[in-house]
C-alpha cells in the first residue's frame, strides 16, 4: 500500500506543506535548491485525505513561526480533522454504515517511507525532463498512467521519483481522483466528496481494499476507470514553447466550396476570433442544419499556420467518425487523428485531434484552440462533463470555440449577451437563424392526447398519431418515433405496427442495449425500414437527416428545451422536402416544448428579417 | 438499471409474483418475493432470468436436460467428494456477463446489492430447508484484492449472511496467487493450479467445539469446480478435529 507523507517546509519564517509518496526524494530536491526544515505531520494512504489536510495546513500556517507548540498544534488539527470526516462519512444517509474510517498517522510516518535510495539528483532531473517530454498535455488516472508507460516499456513504479520531482517543481500536478471537502452549514456540517476528474459528486462510498479505509469511487466517468479517494490523478500542462509556426503564406486549407453571404461573415468572424489576442470564448450558433463544419475551416487554418494543436471535442463518436475524412480531405497537409474509445490512435499526437467527451479528460493544459461542436450532440447535449473537459484541456491563454444550436443560458448571457433581443454578430458570437437552403425550420405540431400511455397500451384508435405517420409512410419519407423509456419502444411499436397493418413489416423498434441494434439501424438507411421507434438515448448511427419525427411522449422530463429543438432540427433537412413533419405528442403542456417552440419561431424571424435586409454585412 | 430500463413500470408485482412462485415453494415466497420486488431489476430482466431447472446433477447442479435425475457423469467419475453439493441459481450467458464485467472488472459495486439479493434468492430455492453455521466466500489473493480495491464475491455474501442471519466468517486465505483463471486452459490444468491455493483459518470452528459444522461456500460463477473443491479439500483436510460439511452456492455456472 503506498502512503503519502505530509510535511512542513519551513525557510526564512516562511512555512507551505507538501504531499510526498517519497520523502527521500523531496529531501534530496529541498536541498538542492533552496533548503529549509522539513517537519513530517504525518501520513495515510487516502490520497484525498492527506489533500484536504493539506488545504487546511496551508490556511493555518501562513506566516507563523513554527514551534514545537505550533508543530504539535498542527498535528492536532490534522488528526481532528481526519476524525470529523470519518463521522461525517459514516453518518450520511444513514443506511450505508461503513466499518471503516478514514486513517491518518503521526507516528512511524518516516519510517513507512525509508526505503533503499539510491540516485543522485541530477539522475532523477534527467528521468523527470524525458518523463515530461512524455507526458505533457496529459491526465492520467493512475493505472492509465502505468499503461501509457507501458507502450513506452517505462515501468510505473520505478519513475515514482521522477514524477514527484516534477510535481516539487510546478511542472506535474498530483491529485486525487476524487477530493474530500468539509461544507460548514449553519444546521448541519457536510462531506463534500467530488470526481476531480469529470466533476461529477456521484459518487459511491466504499469500504476499499486498496487503501485499507473509507473511500469512494465515481459512478459518472466508471466506464474510464475508477476513479477513487486513492487513486492518484496525474496532470502535466503542456511545456508553452511547443509553438512553432509555419512558412507564412502557406496554404494549409485545399477547399473549393462556397459560402452564402451568411455563412461566409459568420466564418471570417470566427478566423478573426481566432487570430486577434482579445477573447478567450466564442460562440457560432447555427441552427440545425445550417451547414457548420465548413464555417470552422478559416479559423482553423488560422490556429494552425499560427503553429498550435487543434482539439475538435464532441460528444458523439459517429459525428467523430464522419468529420474524420472530411477534415483529412481539407487539410490535407496536417495529421488528423480520432480519438475514441475504441481508437487505436487513442495515444497518439497529431495537429488535428477529434476526440469524443470521455477522451477529452484525458488531456491538460494542451490546445491553443479547442473547438466545441455540440450542434448535433442529441442526446449527449448539455453535458456538464463535456465542458469541465474542454476548460481543463485548453492551453494557458488558449481559446474556446462553441458551436451550438441550442447554447445553454449561462452560455448565452455570457457571450450573446441579452436573450430577448439577440444580436446577429457581437465580438463574442455570431448567430445562424437560417438552414443552408435557406427554407425556415419546420414548426412542431404539439397535440395534447389526455391518457397517452394508456390508450397506446390498450391499442384504442388515435387518428392524431395513426394519421400523420400513415401519410409519411405512403409517401416513402423515413420517419422516426421517439419515446420517452426503452419499455415504450415496444408498446409504442406494437400499437403503430396495430393501426397501420399494410406497412407494419416496414417498422422496426431499437434501443441503446439491442443486441440488434446496428443490423436495424442499416435497414433503416438503406429503406428498408421506413419507421425507427427509438428512445433518445440511442447512442450512434441514427443521425438520418432528412426524415419526419414524432415524439410520443413529449411532456417526459427527458425532453427538455434542447433536446426537443434538437429533435425539431433533424426534419426536413433536404433541398426536396424542406418542412417535414415534426409531431409532438403529450398528455400536457410542459415548460420545455413552450421554451422549445418559442426558440424554432424566434429563429425564424430572426432568419426572415435577414433575408428582409439582404446582404446584411457589419 | 443495468439495461437502461426503469425498474417500475406497470404490471411489475404480477412479474414479480410470478417469479417468485417459479423459484420456491409456498412457504418461502413471501420472502422471495419481497427480495425481487427491492431488487433494482426490471420486468424485462426478469422475465428472461436463464434460471437452472430440475433436471440437475444431485450432486453438482449440472443442468442435465433431458436425462432422468440423478448424478452426471462427471461426479460419477469423480467418487468420493469433499464437497456434499453444488448449486447454482443461472447459466452464465450473456445477461450474466454484462452483470459480472460490470460488477467485477469495471468496478461498478453499487451492483453488489443486485447480486447480493440474487444469492439470498438462490439461498431460498435451494438450501431454505438447511442449517448453516458459517457462510465464506471464495477469498482473493491480497496483493489482487488490493489492486482490485473489492471482492465482488464477499460484497454479495455480506448482503446473504444479513439477510439469512448467518454469520460471514473469514475462514480461508488465498496463498498462491494463481494466474488468471481464464487463462488457464483445460479442466486438469485448473485442478493442479488450484492445489493448496488456500490456507485454512480455523479460529471460526473453535467456537463450534465438537459439533458438526456445516459451511456454505460462496462464489459468483462455478466454471469447472476446481476452486470450490479446493476450498471444499482445505476446509476438510487441514487438521479439523470435528466433523464439517460444506455445501457451496454459486450465482451463475
Ligand atoms: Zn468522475
Ligand atoms: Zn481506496
Ligand atoms: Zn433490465
Ligand atoms: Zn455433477
């Protein structure tokens, strides 16, 4: 088991604790640059523990003289601390009783620590710059990082020393991956327990084998690994001088399409926000549809004749998959690489770096420009991770490039500005109301059925539904069904499959764990099938621009204002049928279809006022 | 939850209710039918249990479709066993997979009450009629557990031994770190590495002096038997002055 020493740094009446896995190496490191007493507080092997120890020992000895007294003081507060949060821990909703507590030790603290050293400073210096050489832009839980090391035949274990070398000197940060904090509330105190990873406090308490005390480990990024209270979360901010630019004049862009005038402002302005020194965030707002890919295209020749890496962060592994070529066919020039879970490029370097939301937590401190594309992010829109990710990845100084359809409100104030009246264009955004076609977006029909499930269940006639998908299907327009739950998949099939009997072998009903799911989802593009019941959390390969959409079900809390304008976006895509049907069905009126249905028609009258003030340049 | 599906949905009691009454006798299905109904499960899930029907081996609960009752052809083989007998609750198919990776590798413990719940229902249908004195489970090596963080299996015999009131003791240690069972090909292979892979505890027993003490051994998944037969030998063979039987209960096979 390792544990982590914490210790006091005293020098010139200055005083700051440090965390060590290796106390050698920190005396060997104090010495050789500027000296100082060290004081050893104690130890424990919760990562998190001794972290927020830390905290509160910096807060507390600040411009103190330390005295044996204040030492001993130290220790005391450390130890009550230690004890609070293990009653914390064990007292929270009550059912969960942890045998456990949380450990810290004051005595044989240094000797736990004492093992054979044997290397001179400049030896580990040398193995700590090749390490960061290695390393840099990354975050890596712990056994990421011994895999990463691996592929490079460097054992864990042994670059123990190295590692802490850097973090002494600012170069490396160690963390754990989930941190302990106290909430004094005035009725009751609170432990904070949160993933420093994804952000997320859904976190399972546990009584761990690894560390030998209470833990925790988060239930929101589980599928890259545990991220626990002893694991260790190493990040390495990117070395600044990695720059280089290119030959100015080079052209790195080979694109020969067109903008409209529209699109054409709205990319120069985005090359603008990248080229010039005054905005850290911009946002391009394009409804569903309006063509977004090629508006990046400037901006990104910008940032990389400025000689930076570029990150392309989105939620969806197929919009990953689909920009990859075409992002290869432009530039051309430039290595691009897609990074997602299954990639074998996952580890790699490149100029151009696609990469899905998970796989963004994976790097620190890197990018001079990372773009957000979220525009088709349904159903992974809104996703909190997505831009704790995004923040950590972006450079010292680096920027931020949102596309959106639906920017959440906290987005909007900041950098449209007002959301009743909205500007077209400001320094921070600039906004596409209107679809490449230039046909307005198809309004939902909303239909309140009183009994929705009910009736669907019992198979009672409801021409409200029957009628509409009855026509689209005669007129050969593929046309998916949202439900709100997987079980609905199959009532809501059963009932269609019921009241339209001539077309009932051409629907079919798939979910996110359908063994089937890939082989159906085929079908329906290829026509086969001319109806899709699917609930929103299908996860890739679904995304069938030109269909009809009906939503059964539209008052489930699942649907929110994004994800219905979302939903509204994927009709009527194509130059032929440019309305499409999109049928919201409920058994009330919620806030979100009225905020939903308010943004569809505040777009389109944004869009026609523009075509009303043709050429509409700044 | 672990399909994506809700746990309540309409006509779930009658699911449930049925279910129950397909696993045990009357006497135990209010029990059993309080444990599904607390489960986090839903319909689907449990209409599709790939639950292990008579005809099974008597002595290792091989399902033997087909053949009249009885003892398979592998125990008839085998002769005299440590072990009186095995049960096992499903076929480890691919709904158990999805359960087990997520449980053991990925790490995901909140499923450890699910499994837990499943082992109590497996305890009902097949050992309600039994006394137990002690519960223990398949142990892990240390510097596995340790890397690990968990035991799956001692996660869901701790939720068993509260639920039927039967203490979980720490009756065996794992010595010999054995390779990845997985890896390990071929049923003799298994048997070899499995030799003397546990070291016996007895400090439990002495607090049953003279007695017969039946154990219940705990596992989630029964491949080829070697590792319940070798904590079966240990518990047996190692100097227990006093009569012992062990019976042992695996949630898939
Ligand atoms: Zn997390
Ligand atoms: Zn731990
Ligand atoms: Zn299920
Ligand atoms: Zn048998």
């Amino acid at each position: 088991m390792r544990a982590y020493l914490l210790y006091v740094k005293e020098e010139r009446g200055k005083a700051q604790s440090y965390i060590t896995p290796c106390f050698e190496v920190d005396k060997l490191f104090w010495q050789q640059s500027d000296g100082g007493t060290l004081h050893i507080l104690g130890s424990s092997t919760s990562l998190a523990i001794v972290f927020a120890l830390r905290e509160k020992i910096n807060q507390h000895v600040r411009s103190r003289r330390l005295t044996p007294e204040t030492l001993r003081q130290l220790r005391e507060l450390a130890h009550a601390s230690v004890k609070e949060a293990s009653v914390l821990y064990g007292k929270e909703d009550g059912q969960q009783e942890c045998g456990l507590p949380f450990q810290f030790t004051s005595e044989q603290a240094e000797r736990e620590q004492a093992e054979a050293f044997a290397m001179t400073a400049e030896q580990i210096r040398a193995e700590a710059e090749d390490l960061r050489s290695r390393l840099q832009g990354r975050s890596l839980l712990w056994e990421e990082l011994r895999y990463f090391l691996q592929q490079h035949a460097v054992v864990l274990e042994e670059v123990l020393p190295a590692l802490q070398w850097l973090a002494l000197a600012n170069k490396l940060e160690w963390r754990p991956g989930i941190c302990i904090g106290w909430r004094k509330g005035w009725w009751k105190h609170r432990l904070l327990l949160r993933c420093d990873r994804c952000g997320s406090s859904r976190v399972c308490k546990t009584e761990c084998h690894t560390c030998g005390q209470a833990c925790a480990f988060c239930t929101e990024c589980l599928t890259m690994g545990r991220s626990k209270c002893c694991t260790p979360y190493i990040c390495v901010p990117a070395q600044p001088s990695h720059r280089k630019a290119t030959t100015a004049g080079e052209k790195l862009l080979r694109w020969d399409g067109r903008y409209t005038p529209w699109q054409a402002i709205a990319a120069e302005r985005a090359r603008r926000f990248v080229s010039a020194d005054d905005n850290q965030a911009f946002l391009v707002w394009a409804v569903c549809g309006a063509g977004k890919t090629e508006l990046l295209f400037p901006a990104m020749e910008q940032a990389l004749s400025d000689g930076g890496q570029i990150l392309l962060a989105t939620p969806r592994k197929d919009v990953v998959l689909e920009l990859l070529p075409r992002l290869k066919r432009v530039f051309p020039g430039c290595k691009v690489i897609a990074v997602h879970g299954s990639s074998a490029e996952k580890w790699e370097e490149g100029q151009i770096v696609i990469a899905t939301t998970h796989q963004v937590l994976r790097y620190y401190r890197k990018f001079p420009l990372v773009i957000v594309d979220e525009v088709d992010a349904f159903p992974y829109h809104r996703n909190p991770m997505l831009h704790r990710a995004v923040e950590r990845a972006v450079a010292e100084g680096g920027k931020r490039l949102y596309l959106s359809a639906t920017p959440p409100a906290i987005m909007q104030r900041a950098l449209v500005g007002s959301t009743n009246r909205k500007a077209l264009v400001s320094a921070t955004h600039v906004l596409l109301p209107q679809r490449y076609h230039g046909h307005p977006l198809p309004v939902p029909t909303i239909q309140k059925i009183p009994r929705l499930d009910g009736k669907l269940r019992n198979g009672d006639p409801l021409p409200l539904l029957r009628d509409p998908v009855a026509l689209s299907l005669q007129q050969h327009r593929p046309i998916f069904v949202f439900v709100p739950y997987i079980e609905q998949v199959e009532v809501a099939l059963a009932f269609l499959q019921r009241s339209i009997p001539d077309h009932a072998r051409r629907m079919a009903g798939v979910y996110a764990a359908d063994p089937e799911r890939e082989r159906k989802v085929q079908r329906f593009r290829r026509g086969e099938y001319g109806l899709l019941v699917t609930t929103t959390i299908l996860e890739r390969g679904v995304t069938i621009p030109f269909s009809d959409v009906v939503v059964v079900g539209a008052d489930a809390p699942v649907f929110d204002e994004a994800s219905l304008v979302q939903i509204a976006g994927r009709a009527g895509r194509s130059h032929d049928s440019p309305d499409g049907l999109v049928l919201f069905l409920c058994t009330r009126w919620t806030k979100a279809q009225r905020l939903a249905l308010k943004q569809i028609r505040q777009m389109n009258r944004l869009a026609r006022q523009m075509k009303e003030v043709d050429g509409y340049v700044d | 939850m672990l399909c994506g599906r809700r746990k309540r949905a309409p006509g779930r009691e009658r699911e449930v209710a049925a279910m129950a009454n397909k696993l045990v006798a009357q006497a135990f299905f209010p029990i059993v039918y309080r444990l599904l109904e607390q489960a986090a499960i839903c319909c689907s899930c449990l209409r599709q249990f790939p639950l292990i029907d008579a005809p099974f081996c008597h002595r290792c609960g091989r399902p033997m479709a087909g053949k009249r009752e009885g003892v398979c052809g592998d125990c008839q083989r085998f002769g005299r066993d440590s072990l009186t007998q095995n049960r096992s609750l499903f076929t480890y198919n691919e709904w158990g997979k999805a359960l087990i990776s997520r449980f053991k590798y990925r790490g995901d413990e909140r499923l450890a009450q699910l499994s837990g719940c499943l082992l109590s229902v497996a305890f009902y249908r097949y050992y309600a009629d039994r006394r137990f004195q002690i519960i223990a489970n398949v142990p892990l090596h240390r510097l596995r557990l340790e890397e690990r963080g968990f035991n799956q299996t001692q996660k869901m015999t701790e939720i068993l031994g509260k639920n039927i009131k039967v203490p979980v003791l720490p009756l065996l240690d794992r010595v010999k770190s054995t390779d990845k069972l997985s890896k390990t090909q071929g049923k003799a292979a298994r048997f070899r590495s499995m030799k003397s892979a546990f070291r016996l505890n007895p400090e439990p027993f002495t607090r049953f002096q003279g007695r017969t003490v039946s154990v219940l051994l705990i596992d989630d998944i029964y491949t080829t038997g070697s590792t319940i037969r070798s904590c079966a030998d240990t518990i047996l063979y190692s100097g227990v002055v006093f009569p012992v039987e062990v019976c042992s209960l695996t949630l898939f096979r």
